[in-house]
C-alpha cells in the first residue's frame, strides 16, 4: 500500500459514513434516483480513479484528496431543493451549513472546495479553461461527468430532463450536445492517461450511440 492509498483510507474514515448519511437523509423526501446519495458516492468512485491516474506523474497530497470527497459528496445536494441546472449555488450553501451547524472545523482549502461544488454544474466550462487538472474543480467536474456515460448515464439523463420538463421528441439531440461537452472536458484533461481515457471513451459511446438510435425511433 503507498501513501496515496493511506492517504484515500483516512480520508474515507473521517469523512465517507458520515457524508453519505447525511445526502441519504437530504434526499429522502426527493425521489431522484439518478442523483441520490448513491450518485454522489459514485462520482467519488470516479474521483479516485483520476486520482490514481494523476499520482502516477504528480504528487498528491492529503488536502486534495479531503477536498475531492467533500467536494463529491455535496456537489449535487443542491438537487433537493431545486431541478435547475444552477443548483450548485444551493449545494453549496447546503455544504457551508453543514459544517457551520456540526462545528466541524473547516479543512484549509474549504474555500476553494466551496467553489468547485458551486461551479461543477457549468457544463460550458467557462469557469475551468485555465484550471489544472489536478485541481478540486476539475476532478470534480470530469469524475460527475464520468457518472452520465454508461448505462446508468442513460438513466440519469433521461430522468433529470424529463424532470425538468424537456419533451421526448427533443430528449436525445439535448442529451447529445451535454454529452459531447462532458466528454470534451474529460479529453482535453486525460487522454495522456490511456487507461483511464479509453475505459471511459467507451463508456462515453455506448451512452452517445443509445440516444442517437433513440433519435431514429423517434
């Protein structure tokens, strides 16, 4: 075991039970299946992926590790008050809440942790053209977008725009056109780590490739 994996352990023991119960208990009278807490444990899944790809060329260190699981599990809480696609802003007062109510002490980069939960729901990506990719905000942004490709891509999806009020008829090229975006990103941050790249290029094109034969049928 090295140290970044020492490093995933302590942070999941502090801070991953209590996280989790807590999203459990903000959704439980919000039926979204898709962006539960069992979303927001995923795209933690997703983030030690890029983690671990990123550690074998850069040094990683306690700090980004502790941010990306808080960052994970709170990006979406936004979604129990609010289906807009600008509920970052909520999500993170939810966030700044919680640590304010619990008096738990704030990690040291709690600023920049509250930004990437706010910012992650920009699927234009203005806020995050000059930002490195072992930043918060990216590993976040990709490790959410991770969760859309695959098949529970296309559930998530299909159920928070039909939420959202989008018709059918219009569900696949909306749906195409983020989808695109999501994967973009991902691209232009870590296609160096090809592993990692193709195992999710293909999870990417099996979601593209089910709404353009939807688009057909409809």
């Amino acid at each position: 075991m090295n140290q970044m994996e020492d490093y995933i352990i302590s942070a999941e023991k502090k801070w991953l039970d209590k996280l989790s119960d807590y999203c459990k208990i903000l959704f439980s009278d919000t039926h979204i299946p898709s962006h539960d807490h069992t979303h927001h444990l995923r795209v933690w899944e997703y983030a030690k992926e890029i983690i671990q790809a990123l550690s074998k060329s850069n040094k990683i260190d306690e700090e980004l590790i502790e941010s990306c699981l808080i960052a994970s599990l709170f990006h979406d809480t936004g979604l129990a008050k609010t289906l807009e696609e600008n509920h970052g802003h909520e999500s993170r007062k939810i966030c700044e809440l919680y640590f304010k109510e619990n008096r738990i002490s704030k990690p040291v980069n709690f600023e920049e942790i509250l930004s990437a939960i706010e910012m992650h729901d920009d699927k234009n990506y203005k806020n995050s053209e000059n930002v490195k990719p072992d930043s918060v905000l990216t590993i976040l942004f990709c490790a959410d977008d991770l969760d859309a490709f695959g098949k529970v891509g296309v559930i998530r999806y299909t159920e928070i725009y039909l939420l959202r009020g989008i018709k059918l008829v219009e569900l696949p090229n909306l749906v195409i056109k983020n989808l695109d975006k999501r994967f973009l990103n991902f691209e232009k941050n870590y296609k160096d780590f090809s592993d990692l790249y193709l195992k999710h290029k293909e999870r990417y094109l099996f979601t593209r490739n089910f709404f353009e034969a939807l688009q057909v049928e409809l």
